[in-house]
C-alpha cells in the first residue's frame, strides 16, 4: 500500500506570504491514517484545513502571546505554518476530521469504505 | 567435451558501484526532505530536540517563550539555578498496537533548554502558562537587580 502522503514539491515560490514547513508524523492504523503536525501558537480558530485535487493543504495562523519589553535573545520564527499532502485515494476525502491541542494538529484520515480489509467467508 | 559449456564468470566491471549507489539513496532521500523548513528543523535529526526559545527583558522581569507543541503540563519541568534558567521535559510516544509509522518528522523523547539571565531574578515569584503549546515564564527581577531611581535631593 502506498504512503497516505506524499509531499507535492512546491513549485510556486514566488507567492506573496511566506510559510514554514512544520515537522509532521503520519501513522497507518487498520482503517485509516492519522496526521499529526506541530503547529504551537495556533488556535483552533487559525487553523485551515482544506482538500483540493486531492491535494490536503493545512495551514495554522498563528496568534502569539504579545510580550513588552525588549527582545534579548529570539529562535522562533514569525511565519505562519503551512503543510502540504497529495492524499492516496484510498482515504474518504470527506471523512477527514480534525482537532488541535496544546499547538498540535491531529487529523484523523479514515480509507474509504471499498478498500477498508474486509473478510469473505465462503460459504 | 564438456558437458555444460563454460560461462564467464560474471564479473562487475566496478564492485564498488553498489555502494555509490548506496551514498545515492542516501543522498536523495536527504533531498526529498522538506527544504523549505530551513535548518532549524533539519538539525534536529543530528541534534535531538531543541525547541526554539525567546526571551525579553522589561524593567523588573524577564519573559522566556518556548515552543513546546503537543506536550502534557506535568510533562514539563523549570528550575532555575544559579541564574540559569533550565526548562526540561520529555514527550512520550503514544503508540497503539496494529499501526504503523509511515513518516516519522516529531521529535519523540527528553528535551532540556537552558539560558542564563543576565541579572538575578525572584525565583520564588517565578511563573508559568502553558497554552496553545507555548510555554510562557515572567521572571521577576530581584530587588537589587530593579531598576532605581534616585532623586537628587
């Protein structure tokens, strides 16, 4: 079986907003994948889940606590988080459910009925 | 008169094309990886976790930010000694039997972060929110550390 995901390379660079690209884990579990990306400083309301051609784009606006003061010392980075899959048809696009907690994405990717295993006893 | 008629030996013209071959795989999955991440995240493989950390400085107290996304509160662990400021934890792999890991990008494990403060803080005023998986402390200055006026009489 092929992997839920595969990457499409991003082509189009040129585009006016600028993402970073979160560390994401997909598992297979009997019927159907779950997806989870790292997007902390996202709330539920920030986030956008969409599926277009197959393609499932997720993309977390961030709403970071706003600090006073003088900035000493700085890792993070201020874009916001984009990530995107070629989903395999297997999964039932319209099935996909999805919840954040504590800035981590899980999205649950249920197959699609027909190619769930199935038994045939005979009879 | 020979009974099987006599194969060459075959021979590779390079025996060490299998293991350029190997380097090749090696080199091009490196290359599948997401680039646009930047190296922030590519270090991780090398490096384990080292989730990203702030820190400002207002008048009286100091705020460090870090991002810790999909950690549990008891998880995490601050302690401050010396004028360093050590935030630690570890995040559990939660696996169920029957799956499987078909891409593996999270740092699962032990992680610890320290940065020492350029002045003394209060320890025992020292607090914490966890929310939306980012970790915010304000450290209160001590006393003698506070900014003074002093009037001119």
């Amino acid at each position: 079986m092929n992997t839920l995901t595969r990457e499409p390379r991003e082509s189009d660079r040129s585009q006016a907003e600028q993402f970073m690209t979160p560390p994401a884990s997909v598992r297979e579990i009997g019927d159907g994948y779950t997806l989870e990306i790292e997007m902390p400083g996202v709330k539920k309301e920030g986030l956008e889940i969409s599926v277009e051609n197959n393609e499932l784009t997720i993309i977390g606006r961030r709403s970071l606590p706003t600090v006073e003061g003088t900035l000493m010392h700085r890792e993070s980075r201020p874009e916001n988080f984009r990530r995107m899959f070629e989903i395999d048809p297997s999964i039932d696009a319209d099935k996909i459910s999805a919840k954040i907690d504590q800035g981590l994405v899980t999205l649950t990717l249920p197959k699609a009925e027909h190619v769930k295993p199935r038994k045939i006893t005979v009879s | 008169m020979n009974l099987i008629r006599y194969h060459a030996p075959e021979s590779t013209p390079w025996p060490a094309l299998d293991r350029w071959s190997n380097l090749r795989d090696e080199l091009n999955s490196f290359f599948d990886m997401p680039l646009s991440s930047g190296f922030g995240r590519t270090s991780q493989l090398f490096t384990g976790w080292s989730p990203a950390l702030d820190l400002y400085e207002s008048g009286d107290h100091f705020v460090a930010i870090i991002e810790l996304p999909g950690m549990r509160k008891e998880d995490i662990d601050i302690s401050l000694h010396d004028g360093t400021l050590t935030i630690s934890g570890e995040r559990k792999h939660e696996s169920n039997n029957g799956e499987t890991a078909q891409r593996t990008e999270r740092y699962v494990g032990t992680f610890r972060r320290s940065i020492s403060l350029p002045t003394r803080v209060d320890a025992g005023k020292v607090s914490a929110t966890y929310e939306d998986g980012i970790l915010k402390m304000t450290l209160p200055k001590a006393e003698e550390a506070k900014p003074k006026q002093i009037q001119v009489s």
